[in-house]
C-alpha cells in the first residue's frame, strides 16, 4: 500500500483564494493523503470555508487556533499530522493535481528523504509568468548536500513544492522559528537538508505560487519580530552551515539583500519602523552587510 503523505496548508485570510487551493488538493491524483487545515485564528469566512471540505471529504480536516503567524500554523500542522512523508502548500496557493504523486515518485526512484520541484508564479489571480505553456525537458538531480548551492536557478529556499520524510523531524524534533517574519522556512529547510544528506531536485513546475494576496501571513510585519528576524537569521544559518558547509554557507548570501530589502520595505509600509526599532534594525543590517563581505557571498 501506497503510504500516507500529510499536506500541511496554513490558512490565515485567504477567503478569495482557499476554494481554488482546497479544490486542487481534492483532485490529487495520490489517494491516500491527509489535509490537515491550520486556521491560524483567521477573522474572514475561510474557516466556514475548511469546515465545508471537512464534512464533504474525510481526508481533510481542520484545526481552529488562536492566531500566531505562519510559523506557528506549520509547527501545529506538524505536530497534528501523521503521514510518512509531509508537503506544505499555503492557503492562497493551488498546485497540479499530480502535484503529491510526482512529488513521491522523486523520493521513491532517488532514494532520498528529501525532494523539490519548481513552480509558476500567479499574478493577477490568472496571469502565469514562467511559461506554463512551455515545454520543459525535465532535469532530475540527486545533489549531495555538500555541493547543493541556495543560489542556483533551481535551488530551493521555501517548504512548499517539496517533499520531505517525517523521519527527518521525528528522531530530533524539529520545528519553525515562530517569531521571524521571514525565512523561517530557509532556515528550517537548510536544517532539513543537512540531516537528509542529500536532495533530489527536479525543474517540473508543478506548484502555483500566488503574488498578489494583500493579507499574506507573511506580509503583516511585527516590530519585534522584524528585529528578532534580523539578530536570528544569519547566526542561525551559520551554525548549521559553516562548520561542515562553508560553500553552502556562501550561497546563502545572495539572499541576504532581496531578504533584507522585503522586510524593510514591508515594514516600512505597515509604519512599524521607527524609533528605536529603527535603530535597532539598522545595525543589525549593518552587521550582517560588513559579514557578507566579509566572506564574498554576493557575485
């Protein structure tokens, strides 16, 4: 028998987008799943919404908690679910219906724990940039994780459209830094490749990627979980990296301005940055520019 695999999906705002994300979970063409529902403490109708799957289709179910940011959603989705391998697919976002089948088939033909595949980006609820028409001949890779680099064109750097065993978060547990306002995922996902020893990567798009939701889970910064994202990221990259993975540990450079750059843009919009945060942010940036040259990540 084929073994269950959970699919994890946070769900925190999406009213406009969760029947499109739900619907193309329901359509897999993997039968034995489970989808586990995180309602983040969402104030719109997406928590009726789950409620609806949840009596019309056993493999879903829904979990209601007090809102405490995507992190905190994944971490409750891991703890709840009970699959042998695990997937994460946020709320606002929808995938193919082969999307958990290829995803397996990946770890089942490599003899890997871990597995990633690329996605399309959705813009204006319909626009696909990427090419969806376009046809691409497949690249499948097994890249030791020594040699796997953050900064190249099919790296991955989120949990979504990947795939990874349970094993690799059950003997030592594992969960997502719950007050980072960004790379929380990165930073869980170089965790997760460090233990796997290897990734198998493939370049078939099969995960949609949605730009355009105002109310993202991560586009509602906190002013101190700006600072603490900016005092935790880089260290905590270095210590599961450098020692053993300094080449790796340099390709995470690259991110380090496109990263900074959107938190500082979006909490400048949201009006958190001031004052004393202000401050505080700056030289912490300012800290980790003078440690990004220092090791030349950025070409």
């Amino acid at each position: 028998m084929d073994p269950l695999i959970s699919i994890i999906v946070p769900v925190y705002k999406t009213e406009p987008y969760i029947r499109r994300c739900l619907d193309s979970l329901r359509k897999q063409t993997y039968n034995n799943i489970e989808i586990v529902l995180v309602d983040d403490g969402s104030p719109d109708n997406a928590p009726k919404i789950c409620d609806a799957y949840c009596k019309a289709d056993s493999r879903f179910r829904v979990i209601h908690k007090v809102n405490g940011g995507l992190s905190s959603a994944r971490n409750c989705g891991l703890s709840a679910s009970s699959g042998e391998f695990i997937t994460f697919v946020d709320s606002d976002d929808y995938v193919k219906e082969n999307y958990v089948e290829y995803l397996y088939g990946l770890l089942r033909h490599s003899n890997c724990l871990i597995g990633t595949a690329g996605h399309f980006v959705v813009r204006n609820d319909k626009n696909v940039l990427g090419g969806e028409n376009e046809i691409i001949r497949e690249d499948v890779k097994t890249i030791p994780f020594s040699s796997y680099r953050f900064n190249e064109k099919y790296s991955q750097i989120c949990v979504w459209s990947m795939i990874f065993s349970r094993k690799l978060v059950q003997d030592s547990p594992l969960t997502f830094y719950v007050d980072m306002i960004r790379c929380d995922d990165f930073t869980f996902l170089a965790e997760l490749m460090r233990r796997a020893g290897k990734v198998v990567s493939s370049n078939i798009p099969i995960y949609y990627y949605t730009l355009e939701n105002p109310n993202a889970l991560t586009k509602s910064p906190r002013a101190d979980k700006l600072v603490t994202t900016f005092s935790v990221w880089l260290p905590r990259m270095r210590q599961i990296l450098y020692k053993e993975y300094k080449e790796t540990f340099r390709s995470v450079y690259d991110w380090v301005p496109v990263n900074y750059v959107a938190m500082m843009n979006a909490c400048c919009d949201s009006g958190v940055l001031r004052g004393k945060v202000f401050w505080k942010a700056k030289s912490l940036l300012w800290r980790d520019c003078y440690t990004l040259l220092k090791f030349g990540g950025v070409r």
